[in-house]
C-alpha cells in the first residue's frame, strides 16, 4: 500500500472513532477515544463507574474487514461505521461480537476445510462482513447503553 492509500486508511479510520463518539456523546454516553500504535480498544464509552470498550472500523464500501480472526462470541460491542464519500451522513451499525461470531464462524469454518483439502493445512483468512447481513443493526445503540449496565 502507497503512502497516500495508508495515509487515506488512517484518516478514514480515524473519522470513524471520532464519529462514534461524537454520536455517544450526543446521546448522553461518556466517551472517549484512545491513541496508540497498537491501541485496544478504539473507543470507550462510560457510565458512572462503568466502562465499555468498543471497537470501531470504518469503511466507504458496503463491507467491513473485521481481520484476521473471527471475534469471540461475547458481548464486547463492535461499531461498523459506513461514510460515504461527499455530504452523506455516516451511518451506524451496532453488533455484540457475539453477532459478528454468528454471521463469521461458518465462513472461517468453510475457508479452513477448504484450506485443509487443498494444503493439507489451515491458512489464515481474512474476514469482512457486508452491509446486508448487518443491516438489522444499524443505530442499535441501546446495545451500548444495555452493555454499560450489565459491566457495572
């Protein structure tokens, strides 16, 4: 990837968290983004004395690579951000990894049998999600809310 595609990728991420902050606090969510090379969690939403972490990707296709691993089925929060480019709004999608792990695991399972046949191994796989098999999550924020009262 050139300099200016990764420099473009950042800022794009970047957006995202900030967005999804800005969105919590809007609702009356405490929020906060964290900084860092290596940085886990993106975001952390905050209620009194509870905290949520929160991870953020962002994209402007109607898909999401979520990474190299399918997320554990928990109830960790997870925010697809989809920003068009030009004047569009940004818009939200809200899943427990639990939801991810349920729409991911039967792709991981399909690639490592594939990968076990034709290698006679296991390969790593990347992952992504698309727009119609999230699109029942968008702006589900009461999740965060839900998710604030059940760390407390």
């Amino acid at each position: 990837m050139d300099e200016s595609n990764q420099k473009q990728n950042f800022m794009l991420g970047l957006s995202g968290e900030f967005l999804v902050a800005g969105e919590l606090l809007r609702r009356e969510i405490g929020a906060a983004v964290t900084y860092g090379n290596a940085k886990k969690p993106d975001v952390i939403a905050v209620d009194g004395e509870n905290d949520l972490p929160i991870e953020v990707r962002t994209t402007r296709e109607p898909k999401w690579v979520v990474g190299g691993k399918v997320p554990e089925p928990n109830g960790s929060i997870w925010v697809l951000v989809y920003l068009p480019r030009g004047d569009l709004p940004a818009e939200f999608f809200i899943l427990k990894s639990l939801e991810l792990h349920v729409i991911l695991k039967p792709i991981e399972d399909a690639w490592l049998r594939k990968c076990q046949e034709t290698h006679g191994q296991p390969m790593p796989g990347v992952y992504s999600v698309r727009r119609e098999e999230i699109e029942s999550h968008k702006d589900a924020w009461q999740k965060i809310r839900s998710g604030l009262a059940q760390a407390g």
